[in-house]
C-alpha cells in the first residue's frame, strides 16, 4: 500500500468530518414530515466534489473503500448502547423485531421489475434493488460481485441516492403513516430502523413528535430494529434476498452478465 496516498486519504477525511460537524445537523418542516439534515450528508456531497478538484484519484478511492466496513462496525456499537435499558419493552415485541427482516425482500419486488422492464436496466438492477443500498448492502456486493461489477455499480448509485433523498423520503412517508392512525407507535419505531442512520433519524422525527410521552421507548425500538438489520439482515440478504433478486432477475428478461454473453458465444 502506499503510504502517502493512505495519509492523504485519513487526512482528506479529517478535513471533511471537520466541515460537516461544523455545519451541524439542519431541521426543517417539509409537508407532513421533519426532514433532517445530517453531517454525513454535507461529507458525501463534498467527496462528490474532490476527483473534479484533482485532490482524489482512483487509487485515492481504492484505498479509501475498505474503511466503510469499519466504520460501520462503530455505528452499529453505538446503536447498541441505546438498548439495555429498555430490554424489558423490547422483548414485548416477540418475534416482531426479527420477522420484519421479510419486510425488507419487498424492496425486490417493488423495485426490480420497475427497473428492468421500465429502466430496461442491467445487471445494475440486482445491486439496487435486493435491499435498502445502505453499508451492509454495499460490504455484500463487494465480497460477492466487486465494486466494480454492474452489480456494483447499481449498489452504489442506491447508496448514493439513499444518502441524498432517503432522509427526505423517510421523513415524509412517517408523517403520511402516523396521520392514518393505522400503525401502532411501536411498528413506526421497527420501521424506522432501515440500516441508515439519518433514515431512521429521519423517521423517528416526526414519530417521536406525535407520540412525546413514549420517546424513550420508540427510540429503544428504532435502534433495536437498526442493530437487527446489520446483523441478520446480513444473513437475509445473503441466502434470502441475493438467490431470489437474480432468480427474479432471469425470470423478467434481464440481460446477462459480460461474462455470460461471452460463454454463449463460445458455444
């Protein structure tokens, strides 16, 4: 590894954390719902910004990509913290907490064939559509497929477009939701915790402002429901979501992958 292009990496990033905090967490009433405005957010779009100023190259990007992984590890050990003392509630819940990882294969059926028969997209299709597109779904299609794969690229532009519009979205669909009075406080809270922070930020706004006196315990289930879909979302994605997204995928005509086409061709 070069050392001075991982320096320069550690050092970039310093700089933009420092921006970021600076400009601090922004909230502002947007229809129903409370949409906030995480430093993460003013982070990404800077980074956006560094290849077209020549600070970055790719082997700049190359070796900044491994530290998502770890950086998600101290957000998910965060998340914990905020459960024990409201364990007795949790447990409640039953078998709710962990059945709603089902909930998430819905992002395959919704989304996949929009993408393919509307889209008419690729292998890309797969990437974005078999979850949420947040860090797990990320560290999933690299060990899998590569960030550089079709796959990959799909993954990263729901990252990418998550990161911009998912807060925003998510603050809204919670005002809708709550102004039904058809969900319990309870289900909005698990909802909430889609495996990104400022999503469930998002959410849990608009939540906590409609239900104040159970604060608390809403937040004890956002963050249970979050920590549950770093972990065995991960499972679910890899023996549940990926098989069923690329069973899907052949089943609506969707085109195959380099390689494949190559091989035909030989035969």
């Amino acid at each position: 590894m070069n050392k001075k292009s991982d320096w320069k990496v550690h050092l970039l990033a310093l700089v933009m954390v420092v921006i970021a905090e600076a400009i601090g967490t922004k909230r502002f009433q947007l229809g129903p719902g409370t949409v906030m405005l995480l430093p993460m957010l003013y982070a990404l779009v800077i980074g956006m910004f560094l290849p077209a100023l020549r600070l970055v190259d790719r082997e700049d990007m190359d070796i900044a990509s491994p530290y998502i992984g770890l950086s998600v590890m101290y957000l998910t050990a965060k998340m914990g913290t905020t459960i024990g003392p409201n364990l007795s509630k949790i447990f409640t819940a039953g078998p709710a907490l962990i059945l709603q990882e089902f909930g998430n294969l819905g992002t395959i059926f919704f989304a996949l064939p929009v993408a393919v028969l509307v889209f008419r997209m690729g292998r890309e299709a797969i990437g974005v559509s078999f979850s949420t597109s947040r860090e797990g779904s990320l560290a999933i299609i690299s060990d899998l497929y590569g960030l550089d794969s079709d796959e990959g690229r799909g993954v990263m532009g729901g990252y990418f477009t998550g990161t911009l519009f998912g807060a925003i979205f998510n603050g809204l669909l919670a005002g809708v939701l709550i102004s039904t009075g058809l969900f319990h406080p309870y289900a909005l809270a698990m909802a909430a915790g889609t495996g990104s922070a400022s999503m469930m930020a998002a959410a849990m706004g608009p939540t906590v402002a409609a239900f104040p006196e159970m604060e608390a315990e809403l937040s004890a289930f956002a963050a249970t429901s979050q920590l549950l879909t770093s972990v065995d979302g991960l499972y679910m994605s890899l023996f549940l979501a990926i098989p069923i997204t690329e069973w899907l995928y052949r089943k609506l005509g969707g085109k195959p992958a380099a390689g494949e086409t190559k091989k035909e061709a030989a035969k």
